[in-house]
C-alpha cells in the first residue's frame, strides 16, 4: 500500500522536477485572483502552493482540501468535520459524528 501512495505522490507533487514546479507557480497564479477561493488563499501564492501539496499527499481534489484546511500560526490545519468525515470514509473506526 505505502509503494502506491509514493508512486501516486511522486506524480502529484509539485516539489519534484523545475518543469512540475513551474506548472504549478502559473497554476497558482491563475488560482490567486480568483473569487471562488477562500480569503486565506486569496492572493497568496505560497498558501495555494501548500493546498496543492496537501491535496497531492492526501489524494483529494484541489478544492475540497482548500475548503477545509486554514492557516493558523504558520501551519496547516483542517476544519474538525472535515477530519471526521475523512475518518469515518477510512473504514477502520466507528463512525463519528459531530
């Protein structure tokens, strides 16, 4: 299972290769101005770059991690009825409930 997660993540993140990178800085870019996106990646091209790293190693769409997760002191965290839907979609733990 952890040589499917790497090979997954070694095709998602944008850290890799310069040509990945660079895909991503004008991904980035076009994302930062737009309206649809919360205000703590507003206009902020490293909070945007952080999502497409967290959404790469979680295997989740670019937007649902954006959503959820909020920037406080410095690090990444995410909303509580996200982290339980993710671990009640896992399997290995009852189910919870907020």
């Amino acid at each position: 299972m952890q040589n499917i997660y790497k090979d997954n993540f070694s095709e998602l993140s944008p850290f890799l290769n310069s040509s990945s990178f660079d895909h991503e800085q004008r991904v980035t870019k076009s994302l930062s101005s737009s309206d649809m996106i919360p205000k703590t990646f507003s206009s902020n091209i490293d909070n945007i770059l952080l999502d497409i790293e967290m959404s790469a190693r979680l295997g989740l769409s670019l937007f649902m991690v954006m959503q959820n997760m909020y920037i406080i002191s410095r690090k990444p965290c995410f909303s509580s009825a996200f982290i339980i839907v993710m671990l009640n979609r896992c399997g290995r733990f009852s189910c919870l409930s907020l």
